[in-house]
C-alpha cells in the first residue's frame, strides 16, 4: 500500500534524464525535483515523490514557449503539448476587451499556460465603424465586411479613441501590442509612431506583422522593415518582428541585413519564424486582392488555397468572390516552393537560422469542413478537423531538421530558440515570464521530455491533424499534460500570463 501522499518529499522527481538549461549552458545527466508547482532540485535529488520518471536516454528541458499562436483553445492546446508547447500566446494580432477574455479562458480551463496582448486592430474596429468588441480572434476576420477600419487613416478623435482603448487594454493585463499592420493599410507613420510610443511609456513589445510582403517598390518588404526600424530608433519602442519568412518573401537576405545593423546599433528588435515555406491567413486579408498581386508577391493566384475543402484560387475575381462571401475563411499561402526548390530552401534557412532568433508556430484554429472553428474536448481530434500543420508540429520539425538531420543547431541553442528566447521577449512587460524558459530552481515546473532520436513533426497538407511525436512526457505547472507519450485528458493546469500593469 503506497504511504499517504504527505509523506512525500516532493510532488515529481525526474531521475537520470539529460538536463538542458539554455541560460546557464547546463548540459548534464542529473535528477529534477518539483513541488507545488515549481522546480525545487536540479542535480542529485534524494527522497521520494508521489510520481517519479526515469528519463534514462531523454532530454529534460523547460517548456516550449510559443508567442505566436493563434488558436487559444483545448484542441489547440492539446496537440500544441505534443509539440513540446506548455506556454501559447496570442501576441501577433491580440485581443479586445483583454480582461473579457482572460476571465472567459480561466472560466473554460486551458491545457497550457495562456496570454494575449492587446490588439490595435480591434481598437480601430472599435472606434472607426462602431462594432461591439468581441473578446475572440475571429473577430477582426469578420469585420472586414466593412473595410474602412482597414483602409482609411484614422481621424485625430478616432485616433485617441484608439489609443485610449489600447491603453485600457495594457492596464487591465495585456502583454505588449499586436500590430498586424499589412491587414491595416491605412495606419500611417502618425498612427504608428504614437503607438509606439504608447509601447515605450509601458515596456511593451509591439508584435508587428510588417506593413508590406512584397518583392518590388513601392511598399515592398524592404520598405516595411526600413519603417519598423525607424519606430524602433524614434521612440525607443521593442518592435518584434513576427513571421521573418513569410513576409520577406524573396528579400529575406537584404531584410536580414538590415534588421542586423539596426541591432549592432542598439536598436530593440527581435525576430521569430517557423520552418514552413507556407503560410496561412483570413482570405478577407487586403493583399490577396491588391491588382499587382503576382508581380508583388512572386506567387500565382493557384498559391492560395482554402483550408476547409482545399479549393486553389484561379483568378483575381475568384479571390474577391470569396472574401465577399466569407472573409474569415482561413486560406494557405504556398510562397516557397521548399519542397523541389533548394534556392526556396535556402532562403528559410535565412530566416529560421537567424542569429539570436526563437521559433514561433503561427499555429492557426482548427477548422471544420463548413468552416466553422473546432473548440470541442474530442481526442483525438475529430478525423475532418484541418489546420496549417504549423498547428501540429513546428517545433518537433525544427528539432528534427534543424538539430538532429542537419546539425545547424546544437541542443543547447535549439532550446534557447524554443523556451529561453520567447521568454526573454516577454520579461520587461511581464516579469513571471522569468521563472519559465529556464531548468533552474525556482522556476515554473513547465517542462518537456523528449527523445532527440524519434522526436518529429508528423502533419502534412494532406494529413494536418496528426501530432508530433517524441514527447514523452509533458508538465504544465507541474502538472503532467503528457505521461508515457499519451495525453492525460482530465488535466487543464494552464494558468494566465499577464502584464505588470493591471489595474485594481
């Protein structure tokens, strides 16, 4: 008969595992101890615990820290944890009214630790066209049934309504500014360097979707990252750059030299990108139906693709029906051709391997055959269910191509790319963000366990449902999402990141 669970000396022990610290450079066989939640021991750990692991031939690492992912519900939480994910952020685009949608994820339970910034895009929904704010990412999709929020540069009355909706967002919580800016042409460099000096005033990185993804002037990608770093310089703001690949296009050299010189200069800027040569987005997204499409992109119309049934768009006209009749569908972007093409390869690699980058999914919802989003408790998740694979398996693909088959990081950097990095974006606006992306004591008990030999990403554009592989074991708050690679189904330990600045 096991002794009452008081008589234990801890909650966890992990024992003979590979210890990894990305912040020290621990790289070393030992023990981890956790209780209530938090990493008690690191080394030689002697006592008992209620759970012990032996993580013989595994690496022990801290949680995967994944600041770009738009899904935010259990099925995405649930098979994000398969991808060695305990921490899932909607930081990109953002959210509106923030403290409605905190009190609604802590209401519904999440699997992984959860936060939003506060969304610019919605703020100008709010004060430009009047629409009632609704705390879900599908909103903004929705309202470019009416695009003036969208195109038209804001009054100075709408501009500080704008901005006063975004302050309120920052004190009730929300962790930095989601700037999807090429889905808001009509924010102009008044709009912005306000904005960023809003950032400045609250330590709050700005998330930005560059303005521009194209390969020719004018706005060209170039363009855009000559703009970011000029807000970058201006106010002082930390300006991120979300998906370097996908918005770089063809110019990701010369963007990454540029955004390399603007650092040596002190600049605040970080970047993240996921190992995929395709993209995905809302087809209501303005630049699919801008007339120079092909000659700005490099892309033929038959690039874009719906996710619900698969459909690849033929024309101009064929986009435009579409983003009349539902502009929130999710479409994919096939803009690099990694697949037969070595140059397109290459030009991933610029991104993905960029010196000091981390690693971000872009993960997208779930979505049914009538293109309705999947937020059922089902698992595995239901056969019909689709998303971008990116969804499923971003990091698991990292460490499997990028670590393990072509040995372009070591373990130590791949896990500072995946948990220390993404945290170190968030510390300044959110100081909890210091106790994960770290193997040390004191810390948040989020950690993954893995193989280095079988870990993969297993979805495909034919198969996007499919988890990852590899994680064997998964705790989220000290609680186990994942034991013996199967997902425990009754645990829901996420709990909320939120910003320093929150108001009583």
């Amino acid at each position: 008969m096991n002794p009452p669970k008081d008589k234990f000396v801890f909650d966890v022990i992990i024992r003979n595992g590979l210890l990894v610290d990305p912040e020290t450079g621990l790289e070393q066989h030992g023990d981890i101890a956790i209780r209530a939640g938090a990493i008690e021991r690191v080394g030689s750990v002697a006592g008992t615990a209620s759970m012990e692991i032996d993580a013989q031939g595994l690496v022990v690492a801290p949680g995967f820290v994944d600041i770009h992912a738009h899904g935010q519900s259990i099925p995405a939480d649930r098979m994000q944890a398969f991808d060695g994910v305990t921490t899932s952020l909607e930081l990109e685009v953002g959210i509106l009214p923030i403290r409605d949608w905190y009190a609604r994820q802590r209401e519904c339970g999440r699997v992984l630790n959860y936060g939003a910034s506060v969304a610019w895009a919605f703020a100008r929904i709010s004060a430009m066209i009047g629409r009632p704010l609704e705390p879900s990412l599908s909103f903004m999709g929705k309202c470019f049934d009416d695009r003036r929020w969208s195109e038209n540069t804001a009054t100075a009355s709408e501009l500080e309504t704008i901005l006063t909706l975004v302050e309120q967002g920052l004190q009730e919580g929300g962790i930095g500014i989601g700037i999807p800016h090429a889905y808001v042409p009509g924010g102009g460099a008044k709009e912005m360097t306000d904005l960023c000096s809003l950032a400045k005033r609250y330590d709050a990185p700005t998330y930005t979707h560059i303005a521009y993804s194209s390969n020719i002037d004018p706005r060209s990608s170039v363009d855009a990252y000559t703009r970011l770093i000029g807000y970058a310089g201006a106010t002082g703001a930390h300006m991120h750059i979300c998906h370097f690949n996908s918005t770089s296009l063809q110019d990701v050299r010369r963007a990454a030299e540029l955004v390399q010189m603007a650092q040596k200069q002190g600049l605040n800027i970080t970047v993240e990108a996921y190992p995929y040569g395709t993209g995905s987005t809302v087809i209501g997204a303005p630049f699919f139906s801008d007339p120079a499409f092909r000659e700005r992109s490099g892309n033929d119309y038959s690039a874009i693709q719906k996710v619900d049934d698969g459909h690849r768009f033929t024309s101009r006209e064929d986009i435009l029906k579409a983003q009349k009749e539902r502009p929130d569908s999710l479409v994919l972007w096939h803009f690099l051709d990694i697949e037969s093409n070595p140059s397109a390869h290459d030009l991933l690699d610029v991104s993905v391997l960029y010196p000091g980058g981390i690693i971000a999914s872009d993960a997208m919802p779930w979505t049914l055959p009538d293109g309705s989003l999947y937020e059922g408790d089902a698992w595995p998740l239901p056969d019909d269910a689709v998303s971008h694979p990116r969804s499923s398996g971003t990091f698991t693909r990292f460490l499997r191509e990028y670590m393990r088959e072509r040995r372009k990081v070591s373990l130590v950097e791949a896990m500072r790319r995946c948990s220390l990095g993404p945290a170190k974006v968030l510390e300044a606006i959110s100081p909890q963000m210091r106790r994960k992306g770290r193997l040390q004591e004191g810390c948040d008990a989020d950690i993954v366990i893995f193989d280095q030999g079988t870990i993969t990403d297993r979805a495909e554009f034919t198969a996007m449902n499919r988890r990852s592989e590899g994680v064997q074991h998964l705790f989220v708050n000290g609680e186990a999402v994942i034991t013996n690679g199967e997902l425990n189904t009754h645990v829901f330990p996420g709990r909320a990141v939120r910003g320093r600045y929150i108001a009583s």
